[in-house]
C-alpha cells in the first residue's frame, strides 16, 4: 500500500461542529497509526458562504485538541496550495476535458429558466424537479444545441456552468470500509453542476481533483455525503483516476440525546450544551455560539469523547490518551448507525480527566480562571489549592466555585445550617479553639486536627459535631476538601480571622 494520506477538508463558513472534530480526530488517528500524513486543505470555492476568520478558527481549534496536520495552509507542504480558491485555474482545465470527452457539458440556462423548469414539472405532477436525463434535452445546453449554436455563445461570453453528464440505467458501485459494499442506482443521479458561472468549481469536482492531485489514499468523511458518492465515483472514472481513488469510510452521525435525528447548534441551545469545539462568534451576525473550549473542557476529555461517539475497541476501556487511541483505532470498529451525543456523559469524562492529570499539567488551565476573578498568587499554593479539590471539579470553571475561599473571605455565611443545633458549649469550645490556634507554633495539616479534637475531648464535646461549624466559617457552606487542609492553606491568621468573624455573627 502506498504511504497514507488523509485529508480534512473543512469550509470556511463557521464554527466546527462536533461531527467535524471527530472526522478531524478519525483521519488523525488513522494517519499516525500507519506513519502517514494528515493534511488540512482549506475548501472555499462557495465565496458567498466565506466568512472571515472562519480559517483561522479552524487552525485554533485544532491546535487546541493538539490535532496538527502535517501539511496544509499555515505550514505548507509538497501539493501546494492548500486553499482551493488558489487553485481555480486547475479545475477548468478539468471540466473542459470531461466536455470533450463527452462526460460533461455546457448548460447555458439562466436561474429563471430552471426556475420555471421546476414550476413546469410541479404542475405535471412529477415529484423530483432535478435538472437530468428526464429533463435536459428540454434545456439550453450544449447537448441539445447545435456544434455552431454553442460555440457562438461561447464566443459572445454568455453565462454558463458546466455539468457532469450521467447516462441512466447504471448500477454505480462503491466499497465503503465501514459499510461495506454500497449500490447506487445512476438513473435516481442528477447531472450535478461541477464548474460555476464565476468559474468557481463546485465541491463534487473539487474534491476529486485535488485528492487526485494531493495523492489521498482514504477519504473519510460524513454519511451525509453518502448521496454525492456516485457522482465522485464516475468523475474518477471519467478523468481516468479511477485506479488511484481513495479508499472511502462514511462515518456515522452524531444524534440528539434522544436519538431523533441529526444533533444540531439549535439542539444544543434548547438542551443547554455546546456542539462546537470553542466559541463561535458569527462576524456577520454577532451571534456566539458557545464551546467546549470556554465552558471548561479540558482538551483531552473532548477528544475522549469524540473518539467514543460511533467508535470502541471492544473493550470496557473508556478514558483513552490520544498515544491509546493512535494505537488501538480501527476504521473497521466504527459504527454503522449514528451515535447519540450525551453530555452528561461527555462532563463525566471532563471530570474523569481533571482527577488524572497531574496538577502540574492543570496549571495553565486553571490559572487563568482566577486570575479573571482578580486572583493572582504564586504557583506553590495554587498548585496546593488544585490538589485538594481537583477531585470535586467537573468543569475547569468548578475550580472557581470550589477553590475561592482559600483566596478570599466567603462573602455569605450558611448560619441556618449551624443555629439549629448551636449552643453556649460549642461558643466557648471555638472561642478557645482560636486561643489554641494562636499559640501553634507549627501550623500543619495534622497538628491542626491533633488539637482540634484533644479541645473537643476536655470540653465532652464530638468532634463530629464541631466539623461542620469550623467548616462553614472557613468555607461559608457544607462544601470543600479536609477541614484541616482548608486551615493549613490559608493559614493562622486568616483562619482566627473567619472563625471570629462567624462567632460574631451566631
């Protein structure tokens, strides 16, 4: 088998979904498992969807799940150029010998004409209104004009496209590595447009002819795309490629919770969730569309979680390294139908990964978090404050709520969880505790809890019950590691500090 080379081959149109990052995850894996290359080629023929920035949102992305292609625009590479707006005067010459060969043509039709075509074809009743065999010796084309009638209005500039050309009656033939072999009946195939009147190809021509010139060996891509397969089959049999053609795998989709259709950016805005990789703010429209980047989502979860949407290794295996995943992939374990998307499951292995990481490796995730909220220390105690409650957090945003007071005094104290049970015993047992506290000379973790309960023994008080009260004035709530580790954290005078302060108040 020739080297590996796959491709993602993404539009510049918007935020990346979740069904794209997981086919960027698929070709990655794929590629470093058999020591190929995985390129990013940047398709943007449809200048009329191109969004700006929408390029360089695609690089970030990937950079931030750690999926860096070996080639493609911001690195280069030997098929250059990696944008298909830059490789416009390749298509035509394409097109022009599928005319010539009697597999394309020229469609002169103007938008009205096709319009009213369809309109024509609705009051006869006919229910498909495609512009094919049925229909194009009824229109302005090369196929049914004369030799000299085209070449006139070639001649005199009039607008036209070119169209691929599909004789009925075929059956068209398709090996697919996860569904295996697929039919397609020619006669149900429209003739697709392949070149625009801008000159711009179109997605069918442009994909086969730049994975022909960039030597892809595997295409993977959406089941959705399951529909254009006869038309690339035949043009890389028509331009005489068809030896060279990639091998193909159309991945399942990604579903709603429920199972019931397509995920999409509307069912993660009513069911509270994000379905793109990192904010998506629209230029055009202002609108933001949320991430799993900025909702807190550490990028080994995410990738976690996209590899086990349609995929497993037939093991119970479930947290997986990226080194794991290149190892264990198999294109032949993908599922057939679709994978329904789960987030509660999806933060399940977000918090999974926070407890694994080493908190050295959390760092640079959860430093920024409080440095948003004013927060600025050094990196001995916040890497302190990350190990003692890493455990707690789901998200990387959790750090804030579950780690704050070790900065600050909590603004509210829980009372009504502490008066129901407070008496005048447990008042003086903690305005002694603070005169213990003040005369600790070593000021540690099991030093702190020593004293804290030979107190409790003299004054005949449980320890348990004077837990949750030193925990709430520390903390300001039933939450948080060890007691005693908040204490040591914190230190002595913050420590008397917030005790008094909640004495004062009960």
């Amino acid at each position: 088998m020739s080297k590996v080379r796959v491709r993602f081959a993404p539009s510049p149109t918007g935020g990346l979904h979740l069904g794209g990052m997981r086919t960027v995850l698929y070709n990655y894996l794929f590629a470093k498992q058999h020591n190929g290359e995985f390129v990013l080629r940047i398709e943007d023929t449809d200048q009329n969807r191109y969004i700006e920035g929408a390029e360089q949102y695609i690089f970030d992305c990937l950079s931030w799940c750690g999926l860096m292609p070996d080639e493609g625009p911001h690195k280069g590479g030997p098929y250059p150029p990696y944008r298909q707006s830059e490789r416009k005067d390749q298509y035509r010459q394409y097109a022009e010998l599928l005319v010539k060969s009697g597999h394309a043509y020229y469609a002169f039709d103007t938008p009205q004409e096709i319009e009213e075509l369809r309109e024509k074809l609705k009051t006869q009743g006919t229910s498909s209104a495609n512009y094919d065999h049925h229909v194009r010796m009824n229109m302005r084309n090369s196929l049914n004009l004369l030799p000299h009638e085209t070449e006139k209005l070639l001649a005199d500039k009039i607008p036209y496209v070119i169209r691929i050309k599909i004789d009925p009656g075929e059956v068209i033939l398709m090996e697919d590595m996860i569904r295996g072999t697929l039919h397609f009946d020619s006669s149900n195939v429209d003739d697709k447009v392949l070149l625009k009147a801008d000159g711009m190809p179109t997605y069918h021509l442009a994909v086969v002819v730049d994975d022909y010139l960039m030597k892809i060996t595997h295409a993977f891509r959406g089941e959705e795309w399951l529909a254009s397969a006869p038309i690339h089959i035949l043009l890389w049999r028509y331009l005489g490629w068809e030896s060279q053609m990639p091998q193909w795998a159309h991945l399942p989709l990604i579903l709603k919770p429920d199972g019931n259709g397509k995920l999409s950016k509307r069912d993660g805005d009513r069911l509270g969730f994000p379905v793109f990789a990192m904010n998506w703010e629209d230029p055009k429209t202002g609108e933001l569309i949320k991430g799993f980047k900025e909702l807190g989502f550490l990028p080994q979860a995410f990738i976690n979680l996209l590899a086990l949407l349609g995929w497993n290794d037939g093991s119970e295996q479930e947290l997986f390294t990226i080194e794991e995943l290149v190892e264990k992939f198999s294109i032949k374990r993908v599922h057939h139908s679709g994978a329904k998307f789960d987030f509660e499951k999806a933060k399940w292995f977000n918090h999974e990964w926070i407890k694994k990481l080493p908190v050295n490796e959390l760092l640079k995730d959860v430093r920024p978090i409080f440095e948003i909220h004013g927060i600025v220390t050094d990196d001995a105690k916040l890497l302190q404050v990350i190990s003692l409650i890493k455990d707690r957090c789901t998200l990387l945003s959790d750090f804030w709520q579950q780690g704050s007071f070790f900065f600050q005094s909590p603004e509210n104290i829980d009372l009504k969880a502490i008066q129901p049970a407070w008496n005048d015993k447990k008042q003086l047992f903690f305005a002694e505790l603070v005169r213990v506290f003040e005369l600790d000379p070593d000021w540690d973790t099991v030093g702190l809890e020593k004293q804290f309960k030979e107190l409790a023994a003299a004054n005949q008080l449980k320890p348990g019950e004077l837990m949750l009260p030193l925990r709430i004035m520390l903390v300001g709530g039933k939450f948080g590691p060890g007691v005693f580790d908040i204490a040591s954290v914190i230190g002595r005078d913050e420590t008397i500090k917030r005790v008094r302060h909640t004495l004062g108040l009960l």
